[in-house]
C-alpha cells in the first residue's frame, strides 16, 4: 500500500505528483518560459492529475535563445495550461537584466485585467525565474498584497552544462553585466565591515568577482551537501577552490542541503548568529550563486530580516544549453507567519 506523505508547511519539501493525488485547486499560478526543457514539466504534472487553475500566467522575457526552444517550449505549457486553467495570459518583457522595471511591468499586466493577488492561493513555479525576479515577485506578494502564505514549485535538471574544453570551466552564464544588490534587498548597511556569505553555485569565478568587489572583512561559504546528484558538491568545491582559498572561506565552510531551502535558512541564521557573537558590527552581505531552493531559503531570511543585503552578480546571456532535460518535481508551501515575519507598515510601490 503507497503511504501518502504528510505535507507540513516551512518543513516538507515533497514530489509534486504525490502531493496532487486526488482533488487540488489553485487561484493563481505563476511560471516562466525557458529554452530549458525542465519549464515545461509542472504543467504536465498538472494535466496527468487533472488539476483545476483559475488563472495561469506564462512570463516571457528576452534571454539568449540561440536554439529558439524558447518559443517552442513556451507553446507547449501554454498547451497544457489550457487544458487546466480557466485563463491562460502570457506576459512580455523585455526587462531581463532590469527585474525592477519587469516587476513595474507586471504590475500594469494585473491592472489591466481586473487581477488581485490578495487572499489567493498561489504557486509559483521558480524552475527557470532568474534569480532576481522571483526574488522580487515574492516579495510584492508578500508586501503589496499581503499574501504571507503560498506554493512553490521547482523542478530539478538532470545534469548541467559541461565543463567548457578550452577554459575548463562550466559555463552557465555569460559575461558580467554589473553586481549589485538585488531590488529591494538594500539591507541597512551602517557599519564599515562587510560579513560576505556566498552560498556556491559551479561559476567559481562569480564568486571571485563578487569577493573583489565587496572586499569584504570576513567570508562563509555555505555549499549544497547533499547535492541534487551524487559528486556535485564535490564539483562545486572544485569550482569555487580559488574564490574559496583567496577569500579564506575554507575556515568558515558550512553545508546545507541543495533541495532545502529551510535547512538554507537555518544554516544562514546560525552563521549570522555566530558573526554577531564574534563582532555586532558587520553589515551582512548574502551572495546566492547554488541553487534556487538555496536562493529560495536566502529569500526567506531577507524577508524576515531586512537588515541583510542580498547581492547577485547580473550576467549578460544565459547559455542556452543550461542545463538538460529535467529531474524530479517537487512542491513546498510557505507559511511566512510561521517562519517570524512581521508586516511592515507600510506597503512596497
């Protein structure tokens, strides 16, 4: 007899096929278009259970697509998003590399159609969102419409981009177009002394550009044990042994799971608690390179301790062979209450 797991809220992290055995409704579901072939894998989960969706939103923003699978892929969901959902819209932008203007965009794309995101259930696929806009997506969620409670999914790739023959290095993204915070994520940088904490991803040299431009006093590096597949904490170790030797991050290695993002949040509150004990008077600066449920727990923090800068390295291309074909699905709910988040005054523009 197949045993149905429990789903407890900021704690379970299960497969998304199993999670929608029997009958299961969304308001508003939230996903993006990719050249990436794993983009397409929560809606036929979606259409092999027969779930019901009130209103389905596709974002599609310019990134290099040097095969056009995007199109092709974007078609597909939009196919088995029909078959499930009251609505199907697709939004454009073209503000890849300005999430901030994207989200101003979004906002409009609502408007215009009698949209409201308050007291709805909600999931939101952040399988191929870049990094700074689910960031910010989340955010308006929770601080524009008050929705403190919702849904994530997120589907894994089999395997990434190999190593590049000439430069030995993986290749994800290309070229930098400028580090900086990501909107709304500023923290209260009070203090003269930067505490850098990078979460590794397999771009070593992110991580490098990021240690030379902040300069920071100290560094922790927190990588993705256990990995998504056997030996790919090893590669990211491998990939990050320079950022890791010239920042000394080696002393302050901590791990957290890749698929985890509350176990990220526990592993970033105990290396806050730690620099704090040492010396109150650092400015926290979070790099999240690893993975997006890593980023995902990064958010989290942010969210409840606003103090904290989050920076991210803005690249000019994603490589359009990120990574190939997909892994498992999972599905987590999110109870911001739960986890200590306390409604700000007033509401973000």
């Amino acid at each position: 007899m197949k045993i149905k797991m429990t789903f407890v809220e900021n704690f379970s992290i299960i497969k998304l096929d199993e999670y929608l055995e029997g009958k299961n409704s969304f308001d508003i579901f939230l996903c993006c278009g990719s050249f990436e072939l794993r983009s397409i894998r929560s809606s036929e989960i979606f259409l092999i259970k027969n779930i019901e969706i009130r209103n389905s939103i596709i974002f599609n923003y310019k990134e290099t697509d040097t095969e056009n699978k995007k199109g092709d892929n974007i078609k597909i969901v939009q196919k088995n998003l029909e078959k499930v959902s009251s609505v199907v819209s697709i939004f454009k932008t073209i503000s890849l590399s300005h999430p901030t203007e994207g989200i101003k965009e979004f906002f409009k794309f609502l408007k215009d159609r009698n949209i409201d995101l308050s007291d709805k259930k909600i999931l939101i696929d952040i399988t191929v969102f870049t990094k700074p806009y689910f960031f910010l997506i989340i955010k308006s969620l929770v601080e524009k419409w008050n929705n403190l409670e919702f849904f994530i999914v997120y589907t894994e790739p089999e395997k990434y981009k190999e190593k590049d023959i000439e430069s030995k290095e993986i290749i994800l993204t290309m070229g930098l177009d400028r580090i900086e915070s990501i909107p709304g994520f500023f923290g209260t940088s009070v203090n003269y002394k930067d505490a850098l904490i990078v979460i590794l991803g397999f771009e070593g040299k992110r991580a490098i550009q990021l240690f030379n431009d902040i300069d920071p006093e100290i560094t922790y590096a927190i990588n993705g044990f256990p990995a998504f597949r056997a030996g790919w904490d090893k590669i990211s170790l491998e990939e990050n042994l320079l950022f890791l030797k010239i920042s000394r991050a080696f002393e302050n290695l901590f791990y957290a799971p890749a698929r985890n993002p509350f176990e990220t949040f526990n592993t970033i509150s105990l290396i806050v608690e730690s620099i704090r004990k040492q010396i109150n008077s650092y400015n926290i600066i979070i790099a999240p390179l690893g993975t997006k449920l890593h980023a995902l727990g990064t958010l989290l923090y942010a969210l409840i301790h606003k103090e904290v800068k989050i920076i991210y390295p803005f690249p000019s291309f994603y490589n359009a062979e990120y990574s190939y074909r997909h892994g498992p699905t999972w599905i987590l709910k999110i109870n911001l209450k739960k986890l200590g988040y306390t409604p700000p005054n007033t509401l973000c523009e």
